[in-house]
C-alpha cells in the first residue's frame, strides 16, 4: 500500500503545451530565491506537482493567482530556461564525432584513409594546397575559422606533393576543395578562388559550399543565443 502511494506522490510526465508549462513550473521552483515568502514557494511547488490521480487539476484553465504569480517571475530567467532547453534538445539531437579544427594529412595514404574510414555520415572537406600557390594560404585561413563553425564536419588539407599525385594538382588547378561523405565525391572544385574577389573570407568560402548543398545546418551557438536576447532587451 505504502509503495503505491510512492508512485501516486511521483509527479507525471508530460509532453506538449501542458508538459512545457509544468516543466517551466518546476524549473521555476528549483531556481527560486529562498527569500520568497513560505507561501508563494508553496504555491509554486503545487503548480509544479501535478499528479496522475488528480485529472481535475490537471486540466483545468490557470487561475487568476497562477497567472499574476507567472507573470512577476523574473523575465530573464525565462530566457535562461528556453536556452537551456535549446541546448538539451541540441544534445540530443547531436550524434557523431566533433573536429573542431583542421587536420594536416601527410601523405596520401592518409588522404585515402579519411575518405575511406570516415563515419558514413561525416562529411569529408579537404583542401588541396602548394605553398607558394595565390588564395591556397587564405584558403586555410577560411577552413579554420569553419572547422569551429561546423565541428561535426571534418575539414582536412594536404599539400599537392604529399598526394603523390602532384602532375594532376598543378598550381593552376590550385587550391582545390573536394567534399566526401560515405567515400563518395560530392564536389569537385578546381581552383576555386576563381570563384571569389581576390580578398576573400570564411563567410565566401560558407556561401559557396552551402549553394551546393554541401554544408549541415550550424551548430547551436550559445553565444548567438546570447546575441538574440540582448537584442530583444533592447
């Protein structure tokens, strides 16, 4: 008897508008000052509570006291709940390994085993470069600062002796991205600087990829985030 009415004091889960509501209740409850009055904590724990055995309270409208106590809570907490729920669906929704950087491949076994290897559902981005070469060095440049953008894409360069294929990577057809995933080619790009000014930055070389199709969606940026709420503030 005693186990059941365990059960009965567990608080249900729940998904949905109503599931949303009770999650932000308990998350409210957890974070709130304990200089809050006994009673208005108490308030706030029922509200966060709701229980199987009582359909009643679950369904019914939110009273009037429910509604003005919601409305004094904090708005920037609020905020802090919505991004830390982004980032746990992030989280789950997240699957394979991270890179982060650029990694040098030194010769061309290496080259073939990464193409090879690689998790079926990473894409392989490798520049192929000649020191010495106009836009190669810009282009490593570029990868760079994409490699933290989109860490689940691995972005690798190698140079074009290190290939053993030098005759095919001569400096005209140079600096070439070629895009793998699953051990397929997806995109071949010979001298792709031809498709640029002659200054040209990571956000060119993102655009470029992305009109192919090439790219996944970003990452979740907590600093974005961030950048959104100050500028709903204001």
């Amino acid at each position: 008897m005693s186990s059941l009415q365990e059960e009965e004091e567990l608080p249900a889960n729940h998904t949905g508008p109503k599931g949303v509501i009770n999650d932000w209740r308990r998350y409210k409850l957890d974070s709130v000052d304990q200089t809050v009055p006994q009673k208005k904590r108490e308030l706030l724990r029922q509200m966060s509570n709701p229980r199987d055995d009582d359909k009643e309270r679950q369904n019914r409208k939110m009273s009037a006291q429910e509604y003005e106590l919601i409305q004094e809570e904090d708005e920037h907490c609020l905020k802090r709940y919505r991004k830390q729920c982004m980032q746990e669906m992030h989280e789950r929704l997240s699957f394979g390994p991270k890179f982060e950087c650029v990694h040098e491949l030194e010769s061309g076994e290496a080259f073939l085993e990464v193409i090879e290897k690689e998790h079926r559902l990473t894409l392989v981005v490798v520049h192929i470069y000649q020191h010495g070469v106009k836009g190669c060095e810009q282009m490593n440049s570029c990868l760079d600062c994409l490699s933290s953008e989109y860490p689940t894409v691995k972005f690798c360069r190698i140079d074009a002796v290190a290939t053993g294929a030098a005759e095919r990577f001569s400096s005209e057809v140079l600096p070439t991205l070629l895009v793998y995933k699953a051990g397929e080619l997806l995109g071949n790009f010979l001298a792709i600087t031809k498709n640029f000014n002659e200054e040209f930055f990571a956000t060119d070389v993102e655009g470029f990829l992305n009109e192919y199709g090439l790219l996944p969606e970003k990452e979740f940026s907590a600093c974005a985030a961030d950048e959104d709420e100050a500028g709903e503030v204001e």
